[in-house]
C-alpha cells in the first residue's frame, strides 16, 4: 500500500522565508557551543547571582585564576560577560539581560523536566 502524497509547497514557502541566513545559524551555533562548557555555564550562573572578580570566580570554582581567565575570554569574546576595572581589579558581570534569560531559560527547562520524570 503507497503512501498518500501531499502538496506542502506553501508551508515549505512560507518556513523558508523565516529561516535566517546560513551565516547567521553559523553564529548562532557558535553562539550556543559556548554554553556547552561546564566551566563556562558555572562561571555564568555565579555571575548570574554577582559581579566577581576573576579571584572569587576562581575560589568559587577552586580553579586557577589563569584558567577563570581563559574562560572569561571565550563569554567576553561572545559578548555574554562584561569587564569593569576598579583601580587593579577587574569585575565580570553578565553582559545583559538577554544573557539571564538564556540561563534563566534554560535552568527552568531542566527543572521542569526533571519534575515530569
């Protein structure tokens, strides 16, 4: 028995006309292989609570200062933290709103599921 074909030219029409561009996705992507990294998302969810200094970020973690930095060079690179200096030390916070949503966002999700199972 043969499967019944259906003409879906307009719904692929109108999807294809909202999908961003090749590049664009590309950026994306890249943009969400960043919150792939343990590290990374614990660094944002401590600043998700506070501003830090790479010192707290790395007593907070107990990991070294030169690998907080690391990792704080990838999140600014990205644009999802920011540096403030004060006299030597520099502060990280999170570079904007949007970036608590994504966490905010994605945290609720898990929890959500978890609470499902």
């Amino acid at each position: 028995m043969g499967e019944e074909k259906h003409d879906h030219r307009a719904l692929l029409e109108r999807v294809g006309t909202q999908m961003p561009a090749q590049e664009t996705l590309e950026r994306l992507s890249d943009f969400f292989r960043v919150f792939g990294d343990r590290t990374r998302l614990r660094i944002l969810y401590g600043l998700f609570e506070a501003e830090m200094c790479v010192c707290a970020i790395s007593e907070l973690l107990d990991m070294s200062a030169s690998a907080i930095s690391h990792q704080l060079r990838v999140l600014r690179d990205y644009n999802l933290v920011r540096a403030r200096r004060e006299g030597k030390t520099v502060y990280y916070s999170l570079s904007d709103d949007h970036v608590r949503t994504v966490i905010g966002q994605g945290y609720e999700h898990i929890l959500e599921k978890e609470e499902e199972q």
